[in-house]
C-alpha cells in the first residue's frame, strides 16, 4: 500500500499541523512515539476491561502472572515482586493487602529470612491468573490481526531493537 492509498490517523492530522506552522520541525519521533502512546494507552484500556471480567485490575494482574511466570512453588518475596514490577513497597503493600483479601494469594513467614515474608498464589489465584491471561492474549490477538503474521514479527523485532536501544 503506498502512502496515497494509506488511511489516516489522528498522529498525521497532528503532524500535518506542526508542518503548516512549524516546517523546520523534524516530527519523524513524534510520527512513531504519537502512535505508540495512542496504541499503549487503547490497549490499556482493552486490557483493563479483559481483567475486569476476572475482579482484577491490570495491576494485580502483574502480581499475579509475575508470581505464576516465577514457576512452582509460585512464591516471591515482596521485593523481589516491587524489582520486577519497578513498584515501590508502598505500592506493592496495597496490591498484595487486596489479593489477599480476595484469597488469589498469601503472605507467610519467609523460613529462610526471620524478617521477611514470602507471597505465594493461592490454588484460586492460580485458576484465575491462568484464565485471566489467556483473556489478555486473546485481546492482544484481536488487535494484533489487523496485520499478518509477517508484519506482526517484523513490527514486534523493531520495537525490540527500540527498545534496547532507549533503556541503554
């Protein structure tokens, strides 16, 4: 598809403007960052709602698929779940208080460290996060089917390359 044949979307609307007042501008940045905050912030919302169907925020969702992707015994202490989720302990105190309550996980006594405490998911919390996950992915697919199967890896391995990139 050339770019006379390409639909528009709202990101060309705004560099056409910026182009009209300001032509010295380079918005090559704005043209790839503008689509992925608009597609970040859609796809929230899609993820939201796929996790809502389970009572869970997309938040206590990472609490839960960080515990399950740790693998058996689905245990981490909460440190290590606020490093891997970049939470403060403030933060992460308040999801896991809440998990708790709903009993998709448990707060016990660390055996190898008498000061600290290990999180563990639930038989509940288990069931749960592996239905909940399976209901994002399918949102993340739906999504994903607007291009093929190629596009869709090409797209994935330039977003990598960005990212690595950005985060050095």
């Amino acid at each position: 598809m050339t770019a006379e044949q390409r639909p528009e979307d709202p990101v060309d609307a705004i560099i056409e403007q910026w182009a009209r007042v300001r032509p010295d501008l380079d918005t090559a940045g704005m043209e790839v960052f503008g689509r992925v905050f608009r597609l970040a912030r859609a796809m929230g919302d899609r993820m939201e709602k796929a996790y809502a169907a389970y009572g869970i925020s997309r938040g206590e969702f990472d609490v839960l698929a960080t515990l399950r992707r740790s693998g058996e015994p689905y245990t981490l202490s909460p440190r290590q779940l606020s490093a891997t989720l970049m939470l403060t302990t403030g933060g992460m105190t308040g999801r896991l208080d809440k998990l708790e309550r709903a009993g998709l996980l448990r707060r016990s006594p660390d055996p190898h460290d008498r000061r600290g405490l290990q999180v563990t998911l639930t038989e509940e919390g288990l069931r749960l996060i592996d239905r909940a996950v399976g209901a994002g992915l399918a949102a993340q697919s739906q999504a994903l089917s607007a291009l093929d199967g190629e596009r869709a890896a090409h797209l994935a391995d330039l977003l990598r390359d960005l990212l690595l990139a950005t985060e050095r």
